[in-house]
C-alpha cells in the first residue's frame, strides 16, 4: 500500500510526509471553517496573528522547501515499519488481518524495505533467503551501475524534485485555506490548517484536476516549519485510467510524524482507510495502520557491499 499513500500525499500536500494522526472533523465541501484560534508564534519569521491566506500559502512552500532538506536527512535512517492490514466485508465487518514487519534500510541513498516479520513470527529460512536476494540484487545494481545508468537516475531524480516544486504552487492555488486552531503534536505547537477546494481552480498540471477531489488538515510544526499530522479525506469517486482503479468518497488517510535526535522528522503512525475498485476486480474495502519505531542513525561513512553488512547496520 505504500503506492496508494504516496498518491494521497502527493495530491494534496505535495509529498509532505511525507510521509496525520488525529480524527478530522468530516467538514463537507464549502462549509465554513471555525473562526480561527488566537495563535502565539515562536516563529519569528512568521506573524503572531491568525494566518492569512497568501501567509498560509507561503508557508506551504516553506514546509515544502523544509521537507526536501529532511528528505536527505532521513536517509541517514533505519527503523522499524509494522504494518496491519484488515480487509472489510461489503458491511464493513473485518475478514482477514494480515500482519508484517519491515526493517527499512538505506542502501545507496535509497530506502529498501526488508521483510522479517509475518503475523508477528519470524521468516522461514527459505523466505530470509528470498529477502536477502532481494537486497543483494539492489546492492550488485548500484554497485555496477555505468557513469550513463547514474546520469539517467540522477536525471529522473531531479526531474520529480521539479515536478514536486510544481506542484507546490499547484495545491496552492487548489484550495481555500484557513488556520483554525494551535494544538500540540508531541509536545511541540502546530498550527492547525484546513484545506477545502477551491471553488473555480483551473488545473495546470497532470492529474491536478483530482485536488478537487480531496479535502483535508495539516498540522504544521511552528519551531520547524515540517508537517507533524495529516489528515486527508475523498470526497467523491476518483478514477485513474478506464480500468485501472477507483477510490471513492470515504477513503481517507492519516499521518503522524514525530522529530527524532532533535535533528530530523520521521514516520510514527499511518492509517489508511481504502474503499476502491481496481481494475476488473471486484470492491476492495480495507484498513490498514502503520507504526513505526527503533530508530537508529546510519553509519553513512560505511560502505554496503552484500546483504552481511546490511545486517550489521
């Protein structure tokens, strides 16, 4: 499922993560915001007056610029991804619970996931050898890869950061912001912004036209400037290709991050409730949740060179 995440991150705070715990108010599209909350910034380069629109819409860029910076950062990282998967009958009553554990390693500045855990029992032998093959695979790919292979992927990298930027000024655009409240996430202050569309949006961008199609409330982290919870609802059926998938009005997504090491914001929890159609198949209702926990630094000075040294980190 971390596919179908990504896409509802993406579309609505632009991969602020990410990778929003809390329970939203089900605001229905155009209804009007709470009046918003008197606010005490310990920004001081932001107003210590409820947020105005064009404030709000800087800001969004900011924590955008900000989370580009924590993405490098959070590649110094490994931890711990349990995730829990209940699959729904048409009544909503659950059917089967499917549970993993990953460890999430860096390899090469990219994070692989590493499967050492089914319904809370470890691997059978046969399935660590699978997983270790895996990550050998990964490791041999980059270890050979041409000077023309690195340019190719150093090209597609930057052409997402670029693409990411626009869509920054995109979900800008998309919505009618307003801060409602300050709440505490952590312990740490955060405005509390909601997002509805925006009445009239002329798309630009590939698949923008979806924004519309969400509505949602992002914690922002005032010391930070970083997304600490969001929450992010459909509001009506959206549909990628003509048989490709279909999520429709309920489907939902929330993220908690949490800052770790006083130095960078990483993945606590993720829910994700999903009523969808994909492809020619038949409706597909689930819940799953993610926690995420043993954070530990990479020792970047170090080399990978087979599945062996992975398992030191």
């Amino acid at each position: 499922m971390r596919a179908w995440q990504r896409v509802f991150v993406l579309f609505i705070f632009c991969g602020a993560p990410a990778f929003v715990l809390g329970q939203m108010d089900n605001l229905p599209t155009g209804s009007s915001a709470p009046a918003p909350a008197a606010t005490t910034n310990s920004n001081p380069s932001l107003p210590s007056a409820p947020l105005s629109q064009d404030q709000i819409k800087d800001l969004i860029k900011q924590v955008a610029d900000n989370d580009d910076k924590n993405d490098k950062k959070q590649r110094d990282y490994t931890y711990i991804e349990r995730e829990v998967e209940t699959k729904l009958d048409g009544k909503g009553q659950a059917k089967s619970t499917e549970t993993k554990t990953y460890e999430i390693l860096e390899i090469y500045g990219d994070q692989v996931q590493r499967l050492v855990a089914k319904d809370n029992k470890p691997l059978s032998a046969k399935d660590v050898a699978k997983e270790d093959e895996k990550i050998q695979s990964i490791i041999d790919k980059r270890k050979n890869e041409t000077e023309k292979q690195r340019e190719k992927r150093l090209r597609a990298e930057e052409k997402d950061r670029e693409e990411s930027r626009q869509w920054v000024h995109e979900i800008s655009e998309a919505y009618n912001f307003h801060e409602v409240d300050i709440e505490k996430v952590g312990g740490r202050e955060a405005w509390v912004i909601t997002a509805e569309p925006r009445p009239g949006f002329v798309p630009h961008l590939k698949y923008a036209n979806y924004l519309s199609k969400f509505h949602g409330r992002v914690w922002i982290d005032k010391a930070d400037l970083e997304v600490s919870k969001m929450d992010v609802e459909c509001l009506d059926t959206v549909s990628w290709g003509l048989f490709l998938a279909r999520f429709h009005k309920g489907s939902r997504i929330t993220l908690e991050q949490t800052r770790v090491n006083d130095e960078v914001w990483l993945p606590l929890y993720l829910s994700l409730k999903l009523d969808a159609r994909l492809a020619l198949l038949k409706g597909l209702k689930l819940e799953e949740e993610q926690t995420f926990s043993d954070y530990k630094k990479f020792r970047t000075d170090t080399r990978i060179v087979g599945v062996g040294e992975v398992r030191e980190k």
